[in-house]
C-alpha cells in the first residue's frame, strides 16, 4: 500500500529579494518590492510529506513526535522570526526566493531517518506555494 | 485522464492502544492518544477517481453515484461512531490516519467501477493528512 503522510508547519521571518548578480536598476526591475532595502516578512506554511510502510505495531508511517522534533530543530527554530539574507548560513549569497527557501527546507529535511521523504511544499502567502519532490522525482506530476 | 475529487466530513472517536504493549510503552509510544477513553476528530475525506470522460454524458462518472457509494461505505460505517468498537475493518488495528485512509481505500476500490480510484486523502485535522494510492505510484497517468 503506498501511502503518503502530510503534516503542516508555520514560521514567520522575513527576506529581501536581491541578487548580486544584478545591478541595482535591475535588482528593482525583477523583484519590485520584494528588494525593498530592509525586507518584509511572511507567515510560511511548510508541508512535509514522508512515505514507508505502516509499522503493524504502532498503525503508523512514523511516530509524529519524531517528526516534528526533527521539523522543529531542522527547520523552525533556525527560520522562526529570523531575517533569512542574515541568519541562515544558506543565503548569504543566495536570493531567499521561496523557490530556494523550498529547495533548502528539502535539504534539510531529507535525512529524516523513520521515514523517506516525499515533498516539500512552501506556502509564501495563501496564494503563492512552491513544491520541490527532489531533483530525481516529480517529472510525471 | 481526468481526475474528479469528492470530498465529504464525518466525525468519529478512537484511542491508540496495542495490548502488546506495557501501560507504559503505550503512553511513551502513543501519549494522548492513548487516554482511555478516546477523543475525537472531524475528518475530511478526499476520494479522486481518474478517467475519461464519457462522450455521451461528459462524465468520468455521475456524481450522484459516487456520493451514494461513500455514504454507504464511509458515512455510514463511521460517523458518529467510536472507531475502535464500531467499525469491524479497524478491529486488532490501531485506527491511526494510516489505517483508516488504507480501509478506506480498501471499501472503495472494487465500489468504483467507471473510470479507477486514483487517491484517498484523510485529514485528521487541517494539519495532518494522509494520500493513499493503493499500489499505485500517485503519480498522474
């Protein structure tokens, strides 16, 4: 039976979209008001689903507890009311879109040990998400 | 392919207890779960059928049918019913969101006869949720 678990997380920080890459015009020009020069913030929703079989024993993929400790110290208390550009090591030089903030939330995540990891989907604003399945899965979504 | 989702809400009690464990074992493994005399959740179910549409009608398949087939099969079975003690399906398993999406599953699949299910999705709370795809990848096809 393949089954797929889903839990649901928040934290709230805040970024600014600048690249180096680019000149100030044209930092202007592609991110608008996200490179305003001291950043804004969002509520993010991250969805974290794992796959594995159901242990007979306990009914479950893997013990939740397990993984929102993990969540918790992988991802929340290092994002949770942080200013991204600033602290986390990831993006200093490296534009916080949600895009990236999708893909290293993954990366964080993917060692996970009771249970294989699915897909990330990041909620920027409750009309932007982003969803990364891992560069080898998700061509035949 | 297309793919029809349903979704319908039923509410229903349960507790996590596997006599094989100690007391103890039972609180470390399930924690408020395993209060005994159970709590409850609002579930809401998503059932996805795939398939073409009929030319005649423009259907995967008549609606009305498929919302008899789930009031019958899930509706009625659990409802306002204590998972453990009331639905024989979940006896001598722990009615964690696993099993009880993979039940599900298991009810419905031979029901659906135009176009095939695809996925069943329980949310325990708007937070937590499990896809099951029987032996299906999930992915589209």
């Amino acid at each position: 039976m393949n089954l797929h678990l889903t839990r649901r997380y928040r934290f709230s920080a805040s970024h600014r979209l600048h690249s180096a890459q680019l000149g100030e015009e044209e930092n202007k020009r592609v991110y608008g008001k996200c490179n305003n020069p001291y950043g804004h913030g969002h509520n993010y929703v991250v969805e974290v689903a794992v796959s594995g079989p159901v242990d007979p024993a306990t009914g479950m993929i893997t013990n939740l507890s397990d993984l929102d400790a993990f969540v918790d110290r992988e991802v929340i208390e290092p994002f949770d009311h942080k200013y991204l550009n600033e602290e986390v090591a990831e993006f200093h030089g490296h534009v916080p879109t949600t895009e990236n903030l999708c893909i290293e939330i993954f990366n964080r995540l993917r060692e996970f040990p009771r249970a294989k990891l699915q897909r990330v989907r990041v909620e920027e604003t409750g009309n932007n998400s982003f969803e990364y399945m891992g560069e080898s899965a998700g061509s035949g979504q | 392919m297309v793919y029809l989702t349903r979704k319908i809400e039923f509410s229903a009690s349960h507790l996590y207890h596997n006599p094989a464990f100690s007391a103890e074992e039972n609180r470390r493994v399930f924690g408020k779960c395993n209060n005994p005399h159970g709590h409850g959740h609002n579930y809401v179910l998503e059932v996805t059928v795939a398939g073409d549409p009929d030319p005649a009608t423009g259907m995967v398949l008549d609606l009305k049918e498929l919302k008899d087939i789930l009031q019958r099969e899930v509706t009625d079975r659990m409802d306002h019913r204590f998972l453990n003690y009331e639905v024989p399906e979940l006896s001598g398993r722990i009615p964690t969101c696993e099993n009880i999406a993979t039940v599900i599953w298991n009810l419905l699949e031979s029901k659906i006869t135009q176009g095939h299910l695809h996925r069943v999705r329980l949310y325990e709370t708007p937070d937590l949720f499990v896809d099951c795809y029987g032996n299906g990848t999930g992915d589209a096809r």
